[in-house]
C-alpha cells in the first residue's frame, strides 16, 4: 500500500511498502519525508547500437512511453517528464500528453540533460530514469527514494541479486556495497573476484537508475570525468573519484535494457505477458 500527497510546492510522503530484494523480504514502515521530487528520463535519438530505439514500438507504444508510465504509477515524483534535445521525440511525447523539457544537443550524458532540467524546474530530489528500460514498473521508486530518509545519503541507486548468465557479461555492471548500503565500486568485471572459487554466488547487478539531492546533481556535472570512468566507461565512478557516496537499494526484480533487437523482442514478450 502507498499512500501519496504532494501539497504546493513541496510533497509530503508517507508509504508502507514491501518489496522483494533477492529472496529476503524488505518491509518499509512509515516512512515519510517531505520533499518536492522530479523524475527525468533523458531521451536522445541519436543511440548507436539501436538506431532511434527510445521511439521504437513495443507492444504498440514507444519505448520511451512504457518507461514514463512506470515512473508516473508509482506517484512519488512530481513532475515526471522526457528531457530531448529532439522535436520528434517531443512532438510524439506531446501527442500523448507526456510532458517534454527541451535540452541542449550538446549534452554529454543523461545526467547533463537531468542537470539542465534541474535550472528550468525546481525540486530537492531528481531521479535519472534511463529512456531504454521499457520494463520498469512503479515498484522500483519506493525503495531507491527510502534512502533519502537518511541525511547523509547524497546519491541513490538500485541494484538486484545478479542472474548467473550476467555475472561475466560486461555490459550488466556489478556493485559490492559496505554493510550500510554505502558503494564500494562498480565495475564491469565480476566483483569480487572468488579467488578460491569457492562458488561465491551472491554478485550484484546495478541498475542505472540514480536519484540525487540537487547539491550533488550540481556538483557531479560540474566534475570532470576521472580516469577510474574513462577506464570503465561508466560515469558514476566520477562521482566515487570525487568522494562523493553513493547509496544502494535493493530492487524488487531485474530490468531489460534494450540495446539490441533481441533485448526489444525479450522486453515485448515481458510487456505482453503483464
């Protein structure tokens, strides 16, 4: 159960949640926090490995649709809107009364389009949503957003028990946290490495959904990349390289993010079957 009200100007949220990390159940009692939180899913057209996938169709809308539908369900975030530096993407959005926030070409990230919508809308909490990952649902948002409960958290993220066939696969990028949720690092390696293989089973998946305090959103695309992200080629080791924590929740189940034409077809067939 959710129980959600956003007054003016700033929202105050009070939740009971249970959600599934792995095969321990997590229960959130009462939480509550007031915060103004916007949800941004940055959109460009222009993708290399899948030519204009964030308007490809999957089970008769755009991808970019089914991720916006996800983020608005679960009624945390106000506004949810497509960050795009492209008048097609726009004007589709805007056919279907998504709402759209015009961003420079020049964009380096999705987290630079996040920064720009931060200077155009007003909010304490932004969440990076990636545009390709059409199987998300509202239930990922309550536990990445608990986190910011507690002060010290800067910078959430999520992260799933990692399934065996990924754990060597470099594009599915793996995380170890400290026992308070704290990262340690990511990479695209296998860590930790089970020198003794010893049959060590419990590697993390992360998910590329972030939310920010807007300090820190501000500070980390002020930052220029550090070498641990160029080596990787994964940004939030910008963010590790600077000392800045990054906090990680556990999330109720894996995503596809669709890069190819199989992740599409694998993503559909999740799509149809709910």
């Amino acid at each position: 159960m959710a129980v959600v009200t956003f007054g003016a100007g700033k929202g105050h949220v009070e939740m009971v949640r249970t959600w599934l990390a792995g095969q321990a159940q997590i229960t959130l009692i009462r939480m509550t926090f007031s915060a103004r939180i916007a949800g941004v899913i940055p959109a460009r057209l222009g993708s290399t490995r899948l030519s204009r996938k964030v308007l490809r169709l999957i089970a008769g809308r755009p991808m970019v649709e089914w991720v916006w539908r996800a983020a608005s369900e679960c009624g945390l975030m106000d506004p949810v809107l497509v960050a795009t530096d492209s008048d097609e993407v726009a004007a589709i959005c805007r056919q279907r009364e998504i709402p759209v926030a015009m961003t420079s070409p020049d964009c380096a990230s999705g987290s630079d389009r996040v920064r720009e919508v931060a200077n155009q809308i007003d909010a304490d909490i932004y969440v990076n949503i990636q545009g390709d990952e059409p199987t998300l649902t509202g239930k990922f948002f309550p536990p990445l957003l608990a986190l910011f409960e507690r002060p010290e958290v800067q910078v959430a993220t999520l992260a799933v028990r990692c399934p065996v066939l990924d754990i060597a696969n470099p594009n599915a990028v793996k995380v170890v946290t400290a026992e308070d949720g704290k990262a340690l690092y990511f990479s695209r390696a296998a860590i930790p490495f089970d020198r003794d293989a010893s049959g060590f089973d419990g590697y993390r998946k992360h998910l590329g959904i972030y939310a920010y305090r807007k300090a820190a959103l501000e500070r980390f695309a002020a930052l220029p990349p550090g070498w641990l992200e160029r080596v990787e080629r994964l940004e939030q080791l910008r963010l590790l390289e600077n000392g800045i924590d990054i906090y990680v929740a556990p999330a109720p189940a894996d995503t596809i993010g669709v890069d190819t034409e199989e992740d599409l077809a694998r993503a559909e067939a999740v799509l149809l079957s709910r």
